[in-house]
C-alpha cells in the first residue's frame, strides 16, 4: 500500500468548519476534492466511513470482484502525466489493482491529508439562517459547510435480506459488498450462494474452485457474455497512452461512456447468417461492446429477441445437464434489461460435480436454520452462506446519511414515492446538497469514471460561478425537477430497460422500496449536452441567491 497522510478523528472538539465537505473516498470524492481544493482554493474535508480509500472497491473484496469496463478507460481522464504513468496488467482490473490504483492518483495529487478515514456520517441538517449544513458523524464530531456533497456511490448500502432465522445460524455468513480485508478460507467447506447478478456471476466459479461443495440460490436467471480476460501486453499500453485523447473523445461522445460505437445497423434488418456472424465475432471479443452489435438491441423486441436467443444457445452450448440448463436459461427478461454481467466461466461452473443449483421459483427459502438453509422442499446444510445479493442501490446510500433539508424536510419523506431529482444533482428543498451520479443521473448505465467526470466538473462550474457572483446558495426548483423526473421516466420507456421486473435498476430486489426507474437512459452524450445547455442558461431550474 501507499504511503498515507490521513486524517485522524478529533473527538469531543468544537465544530470544524469547511467550505465543502465531501463524503466518500472513492473516484467521485477523489476528483470532487481534487477539483475544488486545487482548482479553486477552497478548505475542503473528505469524509470516508473506511479505514482505506477506494468507495466501493474499499469493500467490495470479494474473491473474483473485477471491474468489467476495460481497465484503459475505467480510470481517470483529466490528468495526462497521471495517464501516461499508469499501467494497468489486465484487460479487467481486479479490485486490489483499482485500489492499487486510487492510491497512486491520491498520492500524486497529495489528496490524504484532507481525508478523514474511518468517520461515518450520522446526519447532516441544513440551517436556513446560517446556509449551513450541519454534519454529524457517529463518532461524535460535528462539522460546519457551506456545501455538501454525497460522493457514497450508487452501489454502496449492501442488501442483506430479511431471512427468518439468520441469526440463529452457527457457521459464518458474508455480503459480497462488505468483504472482510483479510479474506475468507473455504477450504472443506460447504458454501451457499444467494444471488446470481453480475457479483454472484463473477463469484461462483472462485468458490466453486475454493470449496468442498457449492449451492448456488438463484433467484433468476441471467444472461452473461465472457469477459475473455487476459494480461495487457506492453504494446497495448503504449498503444493506449498514444490514442488517449481519441479514446476520451469516443468515451464522451457516446450513449454509455465506453470508447466504442453503436453499431448502426437494425438486428432485424440483416440476414440471419450475417446476424449470426456479428454476434459470434462479438462473443469471441467478449465484454459489454456485444451490447453495441446492433443499434436496436434495447429498443426493439425481436431485436432483442435475436440477442437472447444468440446466448441462450451458447449457454446451451456449454452446460451439460438438461436439468441445469433449463434453470439457467433466461426467458422472463430480455438480455440488457438487467445489469449485463460478463464472466469468467460462470456456466462452466454448472458442470463440476461439487456445484448444485437451486431454483428459488421452485422452492423458496423458508428460513435459515442453525445448520443452513430450509426451502419449501428441504435443508441444505451449510458451513458458510455467502450473499451475493446486491444493493439496496441508488437511494439507499443517500437515506442512510438521514439527510434533512429546508425547515426539517427528510429526504426520506422528499423520496418516499422514489427519488426526485433535477438532474440527479439535486433534490428540491435541499440547497447547496449536491450528488454525485445520483438517481436521474446516467450513473450506472456508463461507465462510471467518465460519468463521475461529468457530475464533478459540472458542481465544480456551478460553485466557482455562484462565487464569482457573490452567491451563497443553490436549489433545485421543484417544477423542474418534476419535469426532469417526466424526463427520466420517457428516456427509459423509450427503450426496453423498465421491461426486466426484477431489475435493481427498479429498486425491485429490495422489499417494499418504490417500483421506479432510477438512472436516466437517454445517453452520457445527450445528458452531458442538456447539463452544459442548463449551466449557459444561467442554470435554468435552479433557485439562487
């Protein structure tokens, strides 16, 4: 690890007072401090609930967690000399190396002297006499700012289900999202799985190879592409440092952030060998660029259609069994309506004889037992169970940090019929409160660092204008927000991503949270195109003063 320069929590002191106080050390809180310490001059303190940086790859430790945008553009971009001494050693980063890396920008930028580690937040309240927002932390600090911003990441709050009995269990139980530093041994033991999405997707061949047997819960069945990973050669990374400046244009210039172009072609417009072929020359590749096969693949049925049937074959093409194979196969969603996981031999893992699939349609989990894990058919007996069983996302991060706005609104209550958001960059009633890729935001839908850039450099813009202008507050107006709400919800209906009932994109792997599309699916491009349009307006839709 890199040499730190943190912060150490001052307990029982006044209230420290900042111009901005950042929270989450991650790429958002990064480049959020980094921008306005260093571009412009203000008294900023990142507070991270972590002993480390990294936000969500901090956590997210568990064995076979990689990235799956390729690591030479899931990285920074503002900064050449960081650019051009970096070198990634895989197609896609593993998180020790996205650490290794975050460290590295931390290091050369001098970021750690203004971050406060392990310092969770407990609330922040904002104050109309003073303009202030009033941070508090569990451990008992309290922090004064002028602006607030939530840098906590889409995928931060795991979602750990509410199973009658967990607590009654004897052996070990973990989440995917909140990996102990030190690893876990599986060795001779008997591991269950619940959740099969991108993180169970890319954790069942590791446990599957590290255990004695394996029982993977599957709610639904997923598409997922090969990630075909690999070392980088020297050539590649030099080959990259060279086209750096196209492979940014590309990136910005796109619908999800990534360097490569949607093909223009309709699936169902070409023959059925030629279909076929692009399809296979995309699988070959491996990676989500088999998303951009076709122009129509999320906005037409039979499009998507030829899709699905192109990896529903594949899978049948590698798992023996008939009896897993029609588990495993798809068919209630189209492919990319959910989250599109890659793999690393994730079917093949069906084929070894200590990994047993269990089909939670068939036989829901009743409870866990003191020994494991009770269906309406029987118990399995378990030694660890392991939940790959995502975030309580978008929202959840946010409501945890029990934010109040204007005259003692909670954003709970702003949000109880699901988020509402100009932009994704602020809430009504909420002033100087800005989010980083928050709900109504491209966010997950890109690739994050370049939508991190987006978002960071926009609140950048915004602050040092409402300073050059002797302004001290910001606020969504209300009409707007409900207009960009009607916004995100037609971007979305535009395409085929609300059809997957199942998605966490629709907050539905978590009970009781509100059925609403989060992200907005119109496109990094159009987006980044409507922000900038909004900041030449004289931020149209936001209340200054």
């Amino acid at each position: 690890m890199t040499t730190q320069s943190i912060i150490t929590p001052t307990l029982n002191a006044p209230p420290h007072e900042f111009d901005a106080i950042i929270i989450g050390a991650g790429f958002s809180g990064l480049y959020q401090l980094h921008k306005l310490r260093d571009e412009l001059g203000l008294n900023v303190r990142v507070l991270e609930k972590g002993a480390g940086i990294g936000g969500t790859w901090f956590w997210n430790r568990y064995p076979g967690a990689r990235c799956d945008s390729e690591s030479y553009y899931y990285c920074y971009s503002f900064n050449k000399e960081i650019e051009q001494a970096w070198s990634w050693s895989e197609r896609y980063p593993e998180h020790t190396e996205i650490r290794k890396y975050l460290n590295f920008v931390s290091d050369r930028l001098d970021l750690k002297r203004d971050i406060q580690l392990d310092t969770e937040v407990k609330s922040a309240a904002f104050n109309e006499a003073s303009t202030m927002w009033k941070v508090e932390t569990v451990g008992g600090e309290t922090f004064l700012t002028r602006f607030l911003i939530t840098a906590v990441g889409c995928l931060s709050a795991a979602n750990v289900p509410k199973f009658e009995g967990l607590e009654n269990f004897k052996g070990d139980w973990y989440h995917t999202g909140n990996w102990p530093p030190e690893g876990v041994d599986f060795a001779g033991k008997r591991v269950g799985q619940i959740g099969t999405g991108s993180t169970g997707i890319q954790l069942a061949p590791v446990l599957a190879g590290r255990s004695q047997h394996l029982t993977i819960f599957q709610r639904t069945a997923n598409y997922s592409i090969p990630a075909r990973n690999r070392s980088v050669t020297p050539e590649e990374v030099d080959l990259t440092r060279k086209n750096y400046d196209d492979v940014w244009r590309r990136a910005r210039s796109g619908t999800n952030g990534h360097p490569f172009t949607m093909s223009s072609l309709s699936a169902i417009a070409v023959t059925d060998a030629e279909r076929r072929a692009i399809y296979q020359k995309a699988w070959e590749r491996g990676g989500l660029r088999f998303r951009a096969s076709f122009k129509d693949i999320l906005a037409d049925n039979k499009a998507n259609e030829t899709a699905s049937d192109f990896i529903r074959e594949k899978i049948a093409e590698i798992v023996k069994n008939p009896e897993l194979l029609e588990k495993l196969t798809p068919r209630d969603h189209g492919f990319a309506t959910k989250r599109p996981p890659i793999d690393s031999g994730y079917f093949e893992t069906f084929n070894r004889d200590n990994v047993s699939l269990i089909d939670l349609k068939a036989e829901p989990i009743v409870q866990v037992t003191e020994k494991g894990i009770r269906t309406t058919k029987q118990e399995y007996e378990l030694d660890i169970i392991v939940f790959a069983t995502g975030f309580d996302a978008f929202t959840g991060p946010l409501l945890r940090l029990n934010l109040t706005g204007s005259h003692g609104y909670a954003l709970k209550e702003a949000w109880a019929a699901g988020p509402r958001t100009y932009l994704g960059l602020q809430t009504p009633k909420f002033p100087n409160l800005f989010t980083i890729t928050g709900p109504g935001s491209p966010s997950v839908l890109c690739n994050m660092p370049i939508a991190i850039e987006q978002h960071v450099d926009w609140i950048t813009t915004c602050i040092r204008d409402m300073r050059a202008q002797g302004l001290t507050r910001i606020e969504a107006e209300p009409e707007a927000a409900e207009q960009w709400v009607e916004q995100v919800n037609a971007a979305a209906n535009a395409t085929l991503l609300p059809m997957a009932s199942s998605s966490w994109y629709l907050g539905a792997n978590v009970p009781g949270k509100p059925r609403v599309f989060m992200p907005y699916a119109g496109g990094f491009a159009r987006y980044t195109d409507i922000c900038n349009d909004i900041t030449k307006s004289n931020y149209r839709g936001f209340a200054r003063s």
